[in-house]
C-alpha cells in the first residue's frame, strides 16, 4: 500500500530495505538509489563525516536488496484499489490492525480481506437469505 500510494503521487522512489525499511520519494530527478552517488554527494557535505562515514552509505543502499524488496512490495494480492492511501479514503490504519490481527493468528484477516473483496453484496446477501 505505502509503495504504490507513493507511487502515484510521486516520479522518483527509493527504497532503502533493512531492519527499518524506508520509502524515500520524490518529484526531483536528482533523487537516487544509487550507492556511489549518495556517498559521493553526501561526503561534499561539510561535516557530514563527523556524523556518518560517507563510506557507510555503500552498506545501506544495497540495489540488489532493494530491487527484491520492491518486488516483493509488489505482490499484494489485493486489486489496486484497495491498495492506494488517500486522504478521501484512508486505508493505513485498517491494514495496521489487519497485520496485528494476521501476526496474531486471527482468523478475522482472512475474513476482512474477502469481505472487502466482494463488495456491497456481501452484506446484502445475509439480509437476503
């Protein structure tokens, strides 16, 4: 959801996998996953040494890892639009308690995410019967 509500609003997007994963979006083409690049332009900053080794950057922008994160950020098996965050439809908290209740072992995901599948009708059809 995070990926691809970013992906919507912004041209340039970065991922930075880890034990902290993080999104990194932009409008400006100077933006980049690139390795040599960040240490590069982050070492022209003055001071910047002092608080973390511009060489360490080569060990936090790994393509390789991120390429596969992205992939697998892709694989949601949910229809689009179930998928992009919007101020008009705010999902963020939902999918929130939905992974609680997964990692949990609730039954109540699995139901959810059928429920949201089928639509209205899922609620009229009981009404019905």
């Amino acid at each position: 959801s995070t990926k691809l509500t970013l992906e919507k609003v912004f041209s340039q997007l970065v991922l930075t996998p880890g034990e902290d994963t993080w999104f990194i979006a932009s409008d400006s083409e100077n933006l980049t996953g690139d390795p040599a690049a960040c240490r590069d332009r982050f070492g022209t900053i003055e001071g910047a040494g002092d608080i973390f080794a511009p060489q360490a950057l080569l060990s936090v922008y790994l393509p390789d890892r991120a390429a596969f994160a992205l992939e697998n950020y892709s694989t949601a098996d949910l229809p689009e639009k179930f998928l992009i965050n919007r101020d008009s439809r705010p999902l963020t908290h939902l999918y929130s308690l939905l992974l609680a209740a997964k990692q949990s072992g609730a039954p109540v995901a699995r139901f959810v995410k059928h429920l949201a599948l089928a639509g209205p009708s899922a609620l009229l059809i009981p009404l019905l019967v």
